[in-house]
C-alpha cells in the first residue's frame, strides 16, 4: 500500500530529468535537428558541480559554474550544426562520445562525493510538499512556455523546422534560432545534472544520464513531436516523460526485470513512427474518403 501510495509523487520525482532534457530536446527537435549529447552533457554538469564543491566553492559559483557547461556544450553542438553544417546526428554524437570522456578528466576517473546539505536541497529537497526537483522542472517549464509563446522565439523555431529556406529568405537568422536551441538544450541537460548529482550527493561520470537522451527524444515523440521538425508543444512532451516514468515504475512494480523497458520503449517509438509516417496517414485518409463513397 505504501509502495502504491507513494508512486505518483516517485514518478515526478524521477520523471523531472528526462523532462528538463525532453523540454530542451524539443526545441532542437523543432528545429529539425537532434541532440545525443544531454547524457554526456548531464555528466558534464554534474561532475562540475561535485568537484568544485568538494574544492569549497560557494553554493552560488557552483551552480552557475555547472549551468555553464551546458551552455558551452550547447553552444558547441550549435556551433558545428548552424556554422559548419554537420550533420545533427554526427554533430551531437561527437559530444555524446567525448562527453564523458571530459567528465572523467574533472573527476581523475573516480567517483566524487560531497557533504552539502544546500546543494543537495536541490535534488532530494522539497517545497510545498512536492519534491524540489519537479519545482525546478516546472518552473522550466513555464519560463521556457513563456519565452516561446510570448515571444517570437517559437515561431521562428517553427520556421526553420518547416522550411530553413523559406525562413531565410523571410529574414530570419536561421543560424542564430538553430544555435539557440542547442544552447536551451545544453542548459536544461546541465539543470538535469545539478540535480542527479544533488540527489545521489556525488557524480558518476561513466553513469550519470546515460543513455537518457533515448528517453528525452521518446518523450517528445510519444508528445506528438514530429522528427522531421515543425511544430512543438513542450507541455506535451513533459507529459510524455511521465508516460515514460509510468512505465519504467510500472514495469519494475510488475515484478519484470528492468531490461523490460528498453523492449517496451522500443514498442512504442515503432507505433508512434508508424502512426507518424506519411504513408500510414495516406493510408487512412484514403480509408476514410473510400468509407464517405
């Protein structure tokens, strides 16, 4: 009963990473492109964040410290798919690679641990009675809502995804919307690894986020988001990595062993591809007018 009563608030709780990722992977996703690097990026962050605390650093130079290696590794990414056109994929997977490789150089390969009860507010901590991780991400949520909506960000994002051309030519600086993105991207994925490694009170380079990008661009899928870019709607993909979280804590309450969710998610990234492909919507479309007939 215990178990049963605590899984809505569990499942918010470690749902709020991979919907920090989700949020930013959207964007990127929007754009057209794709990150395979907030894993890596996660790691970056918090092996940062664990290092310099355990050097003494203030709570403050810390956070902002760790914040900023997202956004170099954003502005990276951005940097090699908005300037010298590489390819998203091969562009982000670079990151994914070396990623880690950078986080083990700011650990000496080892795993850190720190005593920071501040720092570790922010990953096992509540407020208001819900824990503080799903309060950072909803509050992302809102700011990344508001800046997209209420400005003219989103609809520039739309753009590009649509057409790059056709919004180039209509003077919007795709380059600069494209490395934008990356950089949201790499700011979300740092926010996520503040908080892994608050929660765990260490930082793991060689696990922390690993292989969470996968779960980042299923969220957005399952939220309808389209690869081929365009539309976004963050909500939806946030609501997307419960569905994930849901299923990863259904699964292990199941009593299936945790291999389990790869095999599910996989289930259900063909079944949205399927239902997204042009030749599956051809195909009902034309079930529909032979039916009118």
């Amino acid at each position: 009963m215990g178990v049963c009563s605590e899984s809505p608030i569990d499942i918010l709780n470690r749902a709020a990473p991979v919907a920090l990722l989700a949020i930013g992977m959207t964007l990127v996703i929007a754009t057209g492109g794709i990150d395979l690097s907030v894993g890596a990026v996660m790691a970056i962050a918090g092996a940062t964040t664990a290092a310099m605390t355990v050097a003494g650093f203030s709570l403050p130079i810390v956070l902002l410290s760790a914040l900023g290696t997202g956004i170099l590794a954003g502005l990276w990414n951005g940097i090699l798919v908005a300037i010298l056109k590489i390819q998203p994929f091969v562009a982000t997977l670079i990151l994914m690679v070396a990623g880690r490789g950078v986080a083990q150089l700011i650990t000496s390969g080892q795993i850190v641990t720190f005593n920071s009860p501040d720092l570790s507010w922010f990953g096992s901590g509540s407020l208001l009675f819900l824990p503080t991780p799903v309060i950072i991400a909803v509050l992302t949520l809102l700011l990344f809502w508001l800046l997209t909506r209420k400005t003219a960000l989103g609809m520039f994002i739309e753009a590009v995804g649509i057409n790059m051309r056709a919004a180039k030519n209509a003077g919007v600086n795709t380059r600069i919307i494209v490395m934008f993105t990356y950089v949201l991207s790499g700011l979300c994925a740092a926010i996520a690894g503040i908080i892994v490694a608050a929660d765990i009170r260490g930082a793991d380079a060689n696990n922390a986020g690993l292989w969470l990008e996968l779960d980042a661009i299923l969220a957005v899928v399952i939220g309808g988001g389209s690869l081929m870019g365009g539309r976004f709607n963050l909500l939806l993909s946030v609501v997307g990595a419960l569905i994930i979280q849901g299923m990863n804590t259904g699964i292990l309450l199941s009593g299936f062993p945790p291999e389990m969710n790869q095999v599910v998610k996989a289930v259900v990234v063909l079944c949205v591809l399927i239902v997204q492909s042009q030749r599956f919507i051809s195909l009902i479309k034309g079930v529909r007018n032979r039916d009118k007939t």
